[in-house]
C-alpha cells in the first residue's frame, strides 16, 4: 500500500486516480452526447444523431477551441485546451465517436481516445455505450477499456462496466459500476477488482465511495464527503487521506 508515482503501485492514490480517469471519460462522453436524442423531431438515423452531435460542440466548448468534423454516422471532435461542461478543464486531443441506432431506435455509441489530456490526466479508452432518457434523467450505460496517467502521475488502467446518469438542466451526475485494474510485478500480471458509487455537481468534490481488492484480498474503502480530502481505511488496519483536485 505503497505512495507515490511509481508505475504499477498499489495504492490508496493510485486507486483515486483510475476512479477520477474512469470519471473523465464518462464526462466526456456526456459532454458528446447530451442532448444527442431528436427521435421526437424525426425519424431517428445514425447520420442525424451524428449531426446534432456535432452542432451541440460549439456550444458545449469555450472560445471555440473544439471543431467537430461529420462523416455519415460518424464525429470526429478535436479539442485545443477547451474548458468546457461538468468540470472539463484542459482537454486537448480527439475524441471519435461512431453512432448506431436499433431497430427500436436505441441509440449506441462506439468511442475512442488516444493521449487525450483531460484535467490533468491523460488517457487512452475505447467505449461502447448505450443511451437512455427517463423523463428528465439521462443515463449511459457504458463497457470500457482504458490506460493512461492519472492527475497524480500513477499508471492507470480499466476494463469492465459502469452506469453514468445525469440531469441535463443541471451539472449533476452519478457513476455506479465496477471495473478491474492489472498491477504487474517482475513475476505476474494480476488483476484488482474496482467498485463505485460516486457523484459530483460540476467541479464540486464528490460524495460516495469507492473499494479497491487488492492482489492478496485486502481491501481498501476510499469515503468521499464533498470535501477536496477522501478518507481511505484498509483491511489491515491502515488509513490515511488522498487530496482531491476539487472545490
């Protein structure tokens, strides 16, 4: 249970940083398709969605440091340290989406980001989503692949799955769900077991919690209080804290 920025490290940090990474990507992906649904203008086609997508950019990025480009049903969006919804700061890259649509008009969208840089963070992921309004609510259900370097300098990694919900009138959202890191040793690859219950109104701290397994069993409980300081206690009687970068 070891600090610092020592790749591979099992930490309580480390452990924060693959939690806020996961919580990046699933910001950007609200910042893309929110508001994507026009099934109650038109028939709803992956070419359409596609396009609202790409009209919302300008309006979602300041100082129009983000241009979207259209290619059927697919966006590509390039960022130039845009500052933009729930939290964004710094985001430079591209993100690239490809949009499909069921036969009940389901919309699903496939991501992709290489070395893109979001608040302090730079990740790589691969995501197929699935979007859902309920009333006011929206949600994403999400299966993802990702690495990168968390805000802390830690290598970061994630597979597996996760449900972001969010209110589009507000800066609110959640993010239930889990997912597994590797740690990798000179002898073995192995893999750590991730669950969260985590939400978050802009730039606000969070407030959840997150539980991190370690390779042999113990497990680390990281308590977020709306505060920039999470408390983490393990099962082998340690605790500590982890600075957050937050309001």
């Amino acid at each position: 249970m070891r600090g610092g920025s020592t790749d591979n490290t099992d930490s309580a940090a480390s452990t924060v940083d693959s939690s806020d990474a996961v919580n990046d990507e699933s910001d950007m992906m609200i910042a893309s398709v929110d508001g994507a649904d026009s099934s109650g203008l038109a028939a709803i086609t992956g070419a359409g969605v596609a396009a609202t997508i790409a009209a919302n950019v300008s309006t979602r990025w300041a100082g129009g440091c983000a241009t979207a480009t259209v290619t059927g049903d697919e966006v590509a969006i390039k960022y130039n340290d845009c500052t933009g919804p729930r939290g964004l700061v710094h985001v430079t890259g591209e993100l690239d989406l490809t949009i499909a649509i069921s036969s009940t008009g389901g919309i699903s969208v496939h991501a992709s980001a290489t070395d893109l840089e979001v608040n302090a963070a730079t990740i790589d992921f691969t995501a197929d989503a699935t979007l859902s309004i309920n009333g006011t609510m929206e949600s994403l259900a999400v299966t993802a692949n990702g690495s990168g370097t968390g805000p802390r300098g830690n290598s970061i990694d994630h597979n597996g799955n996760y449900t972001v919900t969010w209110d589009p009138t507000t800066a609110c959202r959640s993010i239930n769900g889990s997912w597994s890191t590797d740690l990798t040793t000179p002898v073995a690859t192995a893999e750590r077991a991730n669950t969260v219950n985590l939400s978050r109104c802009g730039t606000a701290c969070p407030t959840g919690t997150l539980e991190h397994t370690f390779i042999g069993g113990a497990t680390l409980n990281v308590t977020f209080n709306g505060s920039s300081t999470a408390q983490w206690s393990a099962s082998t009687g340690l605790s500590g804290t982890v600075t957050l970068d937050c309001q």
